[in-house]
C-alpha cells in the first residue's frame, strides 16, 4: 500500500514535471493562451477515456448490491487468488457504519494523529513548492543562464519520485514511522 501510494506520488511529479516541458515547448510556438487551451482540451478528452474504461468502487457496487461477479472481475484484476471461490460480497462493520470519513479519522483518539499527518504533508509540501518556485530565480542570481536554471528545477524535481518509490516500498517492510522519521530528517 505504501508502495502504492509513493506511485502516486511520483505520477503527480513526474506529471508536473513533463506539464513545463510541454508548457514551454507550447509557449514557444503558439504562445501562452495555447496552454491554457490544451491544459483544458486534454482532462476533457481524458474524462471520456476514464468514463469508459475506469471501473466502478467495489465498495459502491457492494453497498448497491451488484452481482458478485461484476465484483469478481473488479477485484481480480488486483488480485484473483484472493477472491477465488468468493460468491458473495458484505461491507466491513466500518464500512456499514455510515460514519463520515472526515469523522472517522478523529474518532478513538485519532485526533491527534490525523492533525499530526497533516501537518507534516503540509509542510513537506510548502518546502517542495517554495524550492521548486524559488530554484529558478536563485539559481539566475547566481548566474546560470534561464535554461539552466529550468534545467536545474527539473532535474531536482525528478529526483524525488526514485526517493518516494524507495520510502514506499521500505514501509511496506518496515516501520512507517521510522522510514518517514527518517526521509524527513
């Protein structure tokens, strides 16, 4: 599941990553609307993709009591011999419960935790953007040369999905809490 997530993660990068070589190639030959035209052209062609091809939540299909074996197919693209022999499906106790997730995460002394989480996803998050916002005009004051300097952010900016998918899979093996104790060391 770590692992997972770290996936996740270095999507959302190497993405933001690719977006300013797309944007200044773009920007360079039809100008800046031309990015703003194709940053809203692509997600619209991509949601038809999606609707076609994205398969329904198991646990909506569970909770609407689907066939179980349009639930079957879902599930064994992620693992089939985990559902093998499996005809019927419930939700959790959890899952029936009906509590709000935002509820959830602060029930039973989760509280603390959870404000914890976030606030160490934020921070983590405001030293990347302020790094990756900054690197540019600091790198043209010590005297690189603009492309330089985007060359520069990039490669900085491709150096943190190897590090994401390492934490990942490390969680998975290990404690969360001393890898993340660590990687924000």
């Amino acid at each position: 599941r770590s692992f997972l997530i770290g996936l996740l993660l270095t999507g959302f990068v190497l993405g933001t990553a690719l977006g300013g070589i797309v944007a200044a190639a773009v920007i360079a030959k039809f100008g800046w609307p031309a990015v703003l035209k194709l940053g809203g052209i692509i997600p619209l062609l991509l949601s038809f993709v999606l609707a076609w091809q994205l398969p329904e939540s198991v646990r909506f299909l569970v909770a609407r009591n689907a066939p179980a074996a349009r639930i079957a197919a879902i599930l064994a693209r992620v693992s089939a011999d985990a559902i093998s022999g499996v005809t019927h499906f419930v939700l959790s106790a959890r899952d029936a419960s009906g509590h709000a997730p935002l509820r959830a995460i602060f029930a039973n002394n989760l509280a603390v935790g959870t404000v914890l989480l976030w606030l160490i996803y934020f921070s983590g998050l405001v030293v990347v953007y302020f790094t990756l916002s900054w690197m540019p005009t600091l790198a043209t004051a010590q005297g690189y040369s603009l492309e330089t300097a985007a060359t520069i952010t990039f490669l900085f900016t491709l150096s943190g999905p190897p590090g994401a998918l390492l934490a990942g899979w490390l969680m998975d093996r290990m404690s969360p809490h001393v890898v993340l104790g660590v990687c924000y060391a």
